[in-house]
C-alpha cells in the first residue's frame, strides 16, 4: 500500500519540529548575516508546525526568497544547568533559489503499483523576501506520496544552516546527574521493575573485579516501585568499591521481603551493573554473569554509603 505522509513534514535525517512551545528560552545575541547585503528582520518569521497556512505552486513561483528560516531539535548542555532537549532556530547560509525551485515542483501523478511504507519526512522551511514577508511551501511527493527525490534530495542537503536562537524544551539530565554520570530515573531491579529475579547463591557480583566503581542513588515514588528517579551519585576509591562489592555477594534471603524505596545503583566498567536496596532485606539485583537476586551486608553497605541515601 501508499505510505501515508503525516500532515506535518518534518526533519530529513535528523528530527525536526516546529518552534512554537518551550518552557525558557535563551536567545543568542544578534542574527547572522546571509550572502545577501540586507538581511531581513527574522524574529516573527514562525517554523512550519503543520498549523500554518501552506502556499499553493503559483504563489511560491511568485515569491522571491532571499532566505529561509527553520527549526531543529536536539540536546545541548548548559554549564551547571543539566542537559536539555532544545530547538533551534536556524537561518540559511547562501542562496536559497536552488531550495526554492525544488518546492515549486508540481506533485506527480499517483503511482497505482506497489509503494514502500516507510514514513519519509522531510524538514519544511519558511521562505523570507528582502522585505521580511514569508511563506511556508508545499513539500511534493511523487506517486507514492513520498518527498520528490527522497533520500537524496541535493537541493536540501547543500544548503548550510546557522543557528541563532535556541529555545530550552524539557530538562533530560540535571546538573547533578550529569556530573555523576548518572540516568535520571532507573528501573528498580530489587523490586521486581524489570520482571522477577530468580533466586542465586551468591558469590562474586563482577568477574573480574573492577577497581572502583560509580554509584547512583535512587528512589522510588510512594506507592510505585517500579522506576526510581535520582537523588545522588558518586564514585568510590579502590578500597571503598572492594568493601562494597564483598558486602553484596549474599545469597537470596529467606521469606518475603518488603519492597524498599531507595535503593543503590552500582556501575563497573563494560556495562556492568548491579542494585542494591538499601533498607528492608537489602536485596542485591545482579546482572550478568550471575543473574538473578541475592543480598548484601546492611552494615558494611551503609558504612560505606552513610549519609549518601537520604
């Protein structure tokens, strides 16, 4: 069947959106300049958000274009800040009549064979005359209602960008976090948050033993132990991380154990992890190469984490 193209086109090989939206903005000092020697006004031209009015063929044929205007989306870190989902404005560099043209192609007529159902998107610009005026064109698909010279679509790849404004969307990794090396949130192994553990008798958590290792502190909501969000993390000496990986070898324990709220994510490297709860039967989730549930030593992993969980 036809691939069905959303009514919002957006980024081609990249993610793109609309910059309408945004919790803070930081907003760069100045506007670059184009190839052009006057640069027109850009701070009310709006990226394409599939709300605005698209204008017909003969229209944008009409339209002389001396820049263009669109919007991005991606991370950025901010010293001190965290990191944050971000969208940026961005101005082309150089012509853009090459871009231009290929917008004002006419749709092709319907292809009745067979079509591939990839969803292909494309990033859909404003266009900007010397005046400030601007339009927001129609994309054209071919007979499959995918973009006309999808994937190589030249025009689109030669064009620059420069950005000259971002717009802070949603905080991804606090500050905290992101100097702990630290995930926001985590799925709670001890509690069941990635399914159950089977039972193990214990033995070494990492073989071969890391010399130190991170640790990330964590805690659920109230009554969901599912996923916890970040409290704290630190990294731990060579002596610190052989006490705590000695004290998390136990074995399952026996009877049931209530689900505890905080609990410690302990990281070595090559991707090796394991949790512990910190509280109720200190429950050890462990990873590979013994997966599974165990234990650990209350008063050995409190030593050494005191202070560090509240």
């Amino acid at each position: 069947m036809k691939a069905a193209l959303g009514a919002v086109l957006v980024v081609l090989a990249a993610a793109a959106v609309g910059c309408g939206g945004g919790t803070q903005a930081d907003v760069a000092k100045g506007i670059p300049a184009s190839s052009h020697a006057s640069t027109p006004p850009l701070q009310g031209v709006p990226c394409f958000n599939g709300h605005q009015h698209i204008v017909d063929r003969k229209t944008l044929t009409r339209f002389h274009a001396v820049t263009a205007v669109r919007c991005t989306d991606g991370m950025r870190t901010y010293p001190g800040q965290g990191q944050w989902w971000a969208q940026f404005r961005q101005v082309a560099v150089g012509s853009v009549s090459g871009m231009q043209r290929y917008f004002e192609q006419p749709d092709e007529p319907p292809y009745h064979g067979a079509c591939t159902s990839d969803l292909a998107l494309v990033n859909v610009p404003t266009f900007v005359d010397s005046r400030g005026h601007w339009v927001i064109p129609h994309a054209p698909v071919d007979g499959c209602n995918h973009p006309i010279g999808y994937p190589h679509i030249r025009e689109l790849e030669r064009m620059r960008w420069r950005t000259f404004s971002v717009r802070k969307v949603k905080l991804q990794v606090s500050a905290k976090a992101l100097a702990a090396h630290c995930s926001m949130g985590i799925k709670d192994l001890p509690a069941g948050g990635i399914g159950e553990l089977s039972a193990t008798s214990g033995g070494p958590l990492f073989q071969p033993a890391p010399k130190t290792v991170r640790v990330c502190i964590y805690r659920t909501p109230a009554n969901d132990f599912e996923v916890g969000n970040f409290v704290r993390g630190f990294r731990l000496n060579a002596s610190q991380t052989q006490r705590l990986l000695g004290a998390m070898t136990g074995g399952v324990p026996s009877g049931s154990c209530p689900n505890v709220r905080t609990f410690a994510w302990v990281g070595a490297p090559r991707e090796r992890w394991a949790e512990v709860e910190l509280g109720g039967c200190w429950r050890v989730g462990r990873t590979r190469p013994n997966y599974g549930l165990g234990s650990a030593d209350p008063a050995v992993v409190s030593a050494i984490l005191a202070g560090r969980d509240a």
